[in-house]
DNA sequence: ATGAACACGATAATCGTTTTCATTTAGGAG
DNA sequence: CTCCTAAATGAAAACGATTATCGTGTTCAT
C-alpha cells in the first residue's frame, strides 16, 4: 500500500548461512573464498547468491566492500556502519578500522576548491602488523 | 655485466603515438579510451599494444595507474615525480594532482600507533568537475 | 646489409562478475 | 493451514576488461 518499494529482504536459508560467515571472519576475502568456505562447512549456496548477497549488504552498509591491487573485490563485515576506513596487514590481512574527520573535511575541501561535486574518495593503509613483524 | 636484465625499450612507432597521447592528453583514461582516441587520429595501434605499452610504463613509473570504483584502470602520465593524489573526475577523467602533508602525516601516526610498520597508503578522490556536472 | 631479439596485433583464452530464466521458496492474505 | 505471488535461487550462458598465443613484421647492434 505504498508507492515506494524500499527493500523486501526475505530471510533464507542462504542469506542467514553467508551472514553468519561474514560474522566469524574478521578479515577481507574475495566472494569465491566466502563461497568456498561456505561449501566446506556444507552450506550449499550458490557463488551467484553468494555475490547476489555481499552485493545487497554492501548497498545497505552491512558490509564493507574495497579492491586488490588486482582489481579483485573484498568483502568484510565491518563492526561500525559509520562510515571509516581501514588499516590492513599486507602479510595476514588483519584489519584495523580507522576514521580521520580531519581527512574527510580535507578532502571535501580540496574537490568542492576544484570545482568537483558529488564527491567521494578511497583511503586505504597498508602495512605490516606487529604480530607479522616479527 | 649485469646481473639483471633491466629493459630493452626499443623505440616502435607505435610506442611513439601512445607516448606522444598521453602526453597531450593529461587526464586519467582507460586503455580502451586511450586506443579509440589513437584511432580517431589515425594511428595504427593494436588494443594489445597499447595495453602492453601502458604497463611497461607504469612498472617504469613513467605513468600513473589506479582504478575506477569498478575497478577498471586509469593511466596517465604525471606531472611530478614526487609522491602525490588524485581528485579524477569520474566522468570525463580530468585529472587534478593534489598534495596532503597533514594527511601523509596523519596515516604514519595511526599505522604507528596500531603497531604497523613498513606502512603505504592509496588515496583518491573522486567527484563530477563542474564541464560534466551541467 | 643481416639476423636475432624484440615488438606487433589479430585472435583466443582468462577470469571475476553479471544476466538469464526456469524453478523453488518465503511469507502475507484469507 | 492453504494459496498465491513476488522474491530468491542457481545452473548455465553472457559479459567485459585484461592477458596469453603465436605467426609475422621491425629494430638496431654488428
Ligand atoms: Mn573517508
Ligand atoms: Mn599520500
Ligand atoms: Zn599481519
Ligand atoms: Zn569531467
């Protein structure tokens, strides 16, 4: 009875088994290794929903999503839905959830001095964690 | 007598045309953008070599690469040398070079005080400029 | 001028991701 | 609980950017 249609969001068997996945992995994994260790565990979900799924979470902000310098894309459930950035291990992939307002402000400043609009931005920082250091 | 085999880098015409390009050309363009742009001009160059041409750029450093938040890769060739962003205009790729001390600063110290070392960063902003925002 | 190494490019292959579409399912109405 | 239908699933095919092949063409040191 209304004219916008906002999301339905069924809840299924698939859905539930991906976030309860997402749930226990703590790091950033690409949709085929989610699928894989779906498949190992026995859920049988297909790689489609799989995509289907992080696709939709990501749109609502459930899951964090960025790219390898291949271009792959990560997905991550993310403990805060502010919006943050993250520090990653490059050896074991540990991430640190970051926010930097002075950075965001900076960046807004320098695009709206540029005359850009619609402004968005990608921060991402790499490094090697101590427990990897050693 | 070395050791290693640095680069051959013979001078091809081809070569010349995505060179003499991407200088004229001083934002940040797919390799397909880069190709049909040669086309229109009447250059002879293969989608393959200019493929090629861009990568062995970048690896030189000769050329700037990143990626669109769809992943696909930009490349353009940078005025300066030294270390530095990009605010790209996510439509027509206009590109404007920015710096960020405070910012630089500010991603040591978070890394640092989390226990990362060795650490780097990617920042890019994106944004309509104000040609493709009317 | 020669020729071996290097480069080109049409084509096929990769591979992550999306689309198709026939089939199944969730969940609200009755 | 039963029905109904829009939503969801997933196997298969399509997509699209990038890379690998490999036979042919070019460069450049000798
Ligand atoms: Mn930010
Ligand atoms: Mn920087
Ligand atoms: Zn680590
Ligand atoms: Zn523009």
């Amino acid at each position: 009875m209304n004219g916008s249609t906002p999301t339905p969001a069924r809840t299924t068997r698939q859905r539930t088994e991906v976030t309860a996945l997402l749930q226990e992995v703590n790091d950033f994994l690409t949709a085929q290794q989610l699928h894989g260790l779906l498949r190992e565990r026995g859920a049988k979900v297909g790689l489609t929903t799989v995509y289907r799924t992080l696709q939709r979470m990501v749109e609502t902000g459930e899951v964090d999503a960025t790219r390898t310098p291949d271009g792959e894309q990560l997905f991550r459930q993310c403990s805060r839905s502010r919006h943050h950035h993250h520090l990653v291990c490059r050896m074991c992939g540990r991430t640190v959830e970051i926010e930097g307002p002075a950075m965001e402000r900076w960046t807004e400043k320098v695009a709206d001095q540029h005359g850009y609009t619609d402004i968005a931005h990608t921060l991402e920082i790499f490094g090697t964690c101590s427990a990897c250091a050693r």
